[in-house]
C-alpha cells in the first residue's frame, strides 16, 4: 500500500531548491496536498510558482529535495516510470499552452496518442466528452484554438488536462484574462468537476475572487519558501506584510465581502 493510499498526501515536497544561475527560487521548500482538496498556491511576482509546479510535473528537474506523487518519490525516476505517473495527472498551463496547427479535438486527442494505445474513433469519442465536461459545444471540436475567444480556449486547455482521467490536476491561472462573469463560471466549472470526478486540485492563481470561490486550503510562496499554508481565513491573519496586504487591500476585501454575500 502507498503513502497515498493509506491517507498520505497525493503531492509531497520536501526540502525543494531551485536555483537558475545565481538566482535560487526554492530553499528548502516543503509543501503537502491532500486527496480531494483544491489547493491555492499564491505569490508576489518571482516567488516561484509556476516554477514549484513545473518542478512538481517534472519539466524542471530541481537542484536538490524529493518530490513524492501518490506516495511514489518521482524525483530520479526513469522516463518510463515517470511516465506511469504522469497518466494520473492533467496540466493545463497559463494561457492554455493549445497547439495552434491542431483542431481543438486534436488537441485534446493528443495525450491519448502519446501515453495510450487507443484506436482512433474511441479517442474522437473521447475528445468529444472531454469537450463536453469543459463545457465546450460539440462545433467547437472542429475549429482551431485561433478561432476561440479567450475563455473557449481556456475550456479547451481543462478539455485537453482532462485527456487521460487524471486524478490529480494542475492549472496555472486558469482565469488570468477572462472576464469576471467567465472567470466566476470557470471557477464553478473546476468546483463542479472536482466534486463530480473526484479530484485533487494544484491551483496557481492571483484571483482573489477564486481563492473564497474554490479553494479549501491557501499556500502562500514567499522568502524563497512556503510561507504559510492553511484555511484562507487563517492564512489571511499571517503577519506578514505580503499576506496582509494581498488579503486585506481593497480587492481582498471586495473579494472577502463577496463570498460572504453569496454565503460562502
């Protein structure tokens, strides 16, 4: 039975360094996400989180710590063993990250044909439930990411993370550049997929409205580290400067006073 298994954390950190150059990112860096739960990782500019998740995913390799995925150290595995993990996992990167040469089903199809043997018309099948699940029109299949409006992208991106039934997901600012009525419904569809599909949620985001939306736990990045990590309202009564001016300006407390209206 793995750590996970046996109630671990699905994603296990410890003692992460990152360092480009003389420029190191992560010192000792420890960071736990439980089973189900939609983490929000949060941070002034250079703090390091897309860099935490890519360290996380694999696709940059740190200089020192252990990186554990349900229960199993990924940190020196081999491509193939690696690959088993990544299965289990969905990404769907900061501005959606599609190819531009392929049909939005073709890009969802893609992580099929690279990690699964599946015969063409189950993988078309598929990619059509996934669009489906992202809230997508069946027509928007057969466009080009091109021809999406940015929030139709950002569906198309979650369509194509959730590929391969991952259980574990991770999105960096799924709502960077949408409107606030686009971002509120992404926010509901990511809370509505985690319920329905059991999910455990990496969620990188500066959407203060999104961290009382959807998040059950905070983790702030700071001072090269994770600052704090807890329930948003603990997390918000942190001394630091950072923590207190994000959570306690005027778009915290707009935020703040909107969850509150809508009783959540």
């Amino acid at each position: 039975m793995s750590a996970v298994d046996a109630g671990g954390p699905v994603i296990r950190v410890r003692g992460l360094r990152n360092q480009f150059g003389a420029q190191v990112v992560h010192e000792n860096l420890d960071l736990d996400v439980r089973r189900g739960e939609i983490l929000g990782v949060v941070g002034g500019s250079g703090s390091g989180k897309s860099v935490l998740m890519r360290s996380i995913i694999g696709l940059n390799r740190p200089a020192a710590g252990e990186v554990s995925l349900f229960g199993e150290d990924v940190t020196a595995m081999a491509q193939d063993e690696r690959a088993r993990i990544d299965r289990r996992s969905g990404v769907l990167f900061q501005y959606g990250a599609l190819f531009s040469s392929l049909t939005v089903a073709e890009n969802v199809e893609a992580p099929m044909r690279e990690l699964r043997s599946l015969p063409a018309p189950l993988m078309a099948r598929l990619a059509a439930l996934k669009l489906a699940l992202a809230g997508l029109p069946a027509s928007a299949g057969a466009k080009f990411p091109s021809q999406l409006s940015g929030g139709m992208v950002k569906r198309a991106a979650l369509a194509r993370a959730l590929a391969l039934d991952p259980e574990l997901l991770f999105l960096d600012e799924p709502t960077a550049g949408l409107d606030p009525i686009g971002a509120a419904a992404f926010d509901q569809l990511i809370l509505t997929l985690r319920d329905a599909l059991g999910l455990t949620v990496f969620l990188i985001t500066h959407d203060l409205d999104t961290l009382y939306t959807i998040c059950d736990r905070v983790a702030v990045l700071s001072q090269r580290r994770v600052l704090a990590i807890d329930t948003l309202d603990a997390v918000a009564q942190h001394p630091d400067p950072w923590i207190q001016d994000y959570f306690h300006g005027p778009r915290g407390r707009a935020a703040q006073s909107s969850a509150q209206r809508h009783g959540l």
